[in-house]
C-alpha cells in the first residue's frame, strides 16, 4: 500500500474508533500498558513524548508519574483522538499534559530535548516502524530512553482474523504488516539501527477477556484499526463478518464470553551518550 494512503487510512480509521476505544479496549490493553510504563522507569520532573498516544490512557498517567514539574507531550495521527485526550486531561484535572495532532514519522519535536519517548501499541500502524524509532532517537537528549510495546507473533494473537475477514469485504489493507515488528526480534533490531544501547525486550502473554459476543464484536469492529472499513459494511455484510469472527475465536470462549489470548513485546533503549 502506499505509504501517504496508509496513513489516511489510519487518521480517518482512528477517528471513526476514538469514541469506541476506551470502552472496548482500556482493560485489555491495561496490562502492556503497565509494562512500559514500568520499563520506563520516569522520574518526577522529566520531559516525555507518547507517540501513537490515542485517547491518552498511557500520557495521563506518565503525566501523574513525573507530576510536578515534569510534563508529557502527546502526539497521534488522529484528530478525534487527540480531542478524547485532551477531554481527558481536562476531566480529571491533570495540567502537565497537553496533546497534539502528528505524524509519527516526521516528528515535528526539536532534536535532543526529551528526556523520554514512549509508544504503547503504534508502531504497527505507521508505513516504517524502523522510521518511527529513529525519531525517537532523534528528540532524545543523550542518555534519554525509549519504550515501545507492540503485538507479538500473530500465531500467538487469538484476534489475528479479523484483518483477513474484513478485507475479503472490503478494499482496505488497514494493517498490511501489522505482526512484522513484534514477530522475533524484530523491533530489537529497529533499536539498534536507530543508534540505542543498552537495549531491554520483554515478550508475554495475556488474555482479552470479554463478557459477551457482543463485546468482542465492538472491541474487533468497532474500537480499533479496522473501524473505518467496517463503516462501510451494510447490515447484512455486517451480521456476517461479525458471525465469522466470533467462530474465529470460538476455541476461546468462556461461558458467555470470550478469553482471547495476546502476545505483547515491550522493548527499552538508551541514546548513546557521547564518547
């Protein structure tokens, strides 16, 4: 797919997802979220970058973490979720954070400034993942540090069928190499090309749990990548995706619901510092 078409295809699909992703995904995706917020290690009065920062579920709480002098800088390709973020930071009365419309790619963030760049689950979006980690790089100060989590091995990823469900409906391509960066060591290495030391990776398992067919429907559909294709299905067509998902999973359900299983990777570096 083209690169400049990729990308709208996610501004515009994450717009369509912004108001659903909460809701359908905040628990799931709580755990990898802790992960690097953990691997982070942020100190109170450092500067930090949440590229791919969505709704802001990881910026707030870096922004609690490093409170009060320190801030957060939240960036996304996506205008409506940059609003939801910014709703939230107003919500719940958090001042040191304050969210951006980006690309991830061609960060507009002065060189060798920050003291952290996080990214919670986006660099299987971007065209270049590799390119997205370079910048990082870029706006670090020496011995800043970076973390990025992304989903792991698509065998291991029990949701993976969706894509293949929705683009036999629909021309989208939304997601074209979305398990490359997690699959072996793969984003390790997009960390050394960019120039990190000292580089951490951390590969586990969870679990998506959903009370209802209902709710694993939304969370696939209606809450993420794919939102932007699925608004163009008819009702039928709809009814139909939706019946082949759910048999897609199927192995997983529990009772009424469903436990589907997810591998997540969370990689740290360091920016090197002079020699």
């Amino acid at each position: 797919m083209d690169a400049r078409l990729q990308r709208r295809v996610q501004r515009y699909g994450w717009d369509k997802a912004a108001a659903h992703y909460e809701r359908t995904w905040q628990a799931q995706l709580e755990p990898v979220q802790t992960a690097l917020l953990d691997m982070a290690a942020l100190n109170a009065g450092e500067s930090v970058l949440d590229v791919a920062c969505g709704t802001g579920l990881v910026s707030l709480r870096a922004a609690l973490r490093v409170a009060p002098q320190g801030s957060v800088l939240g960036t996304d390709i996506s205008e409506q979720m940059i609003a939801a973020a910014q709703v939230q930071a107003a919500e719940q009365g958090i001042a040191n954070c304050r969210f951006v419309r980006m690309d991830a790619e061609q960060l507009a963030v002065e060189t060798g400034m920050l003291d952290v760049a996080l990214c919670a689950l986006g660099l299987m979006y971007a065209p270049d993942p590799e390119r997205v980690v370079t910048e990082m790089y870029r706006v670090l100060r020496q011995g800043g540090r970076a973390v990025c989590a992304v989903w792991g091995e698509r065998r291991n990823c029990g949701w993976a069928d969706i894509f293949p469900i929705v683009d036999a409906r629909v021309q989208s391509e939304v997601c074209p190499l979305f398990f490359r960066i997690g699959t072996g060591d793969s984003l390790e290495r997009a960390y050394v090309a960019a120039g990190f030391v000292d580089i951490r990776a951390r590969r586990f398992s969870s679990t998506l749990d959903y009370a209802s067919a209902n709710e694993a429907c939304e969370a696939a559909f209606v809450g993420g990548p794919v939102a932007l294709a699925c608004s163009r299905f008819t009702e039928g067509v709809r009814a139909d995706a939706y019946a082949e998902y759910l048999a897609s999973i199927q192995a997983y359900r529990r009772g009424d619901g469903f436990a589907v299983p997810g591998e997540f990777v969370v990689v740290a570096g360091t920016k090197r510092g002079e020699t």
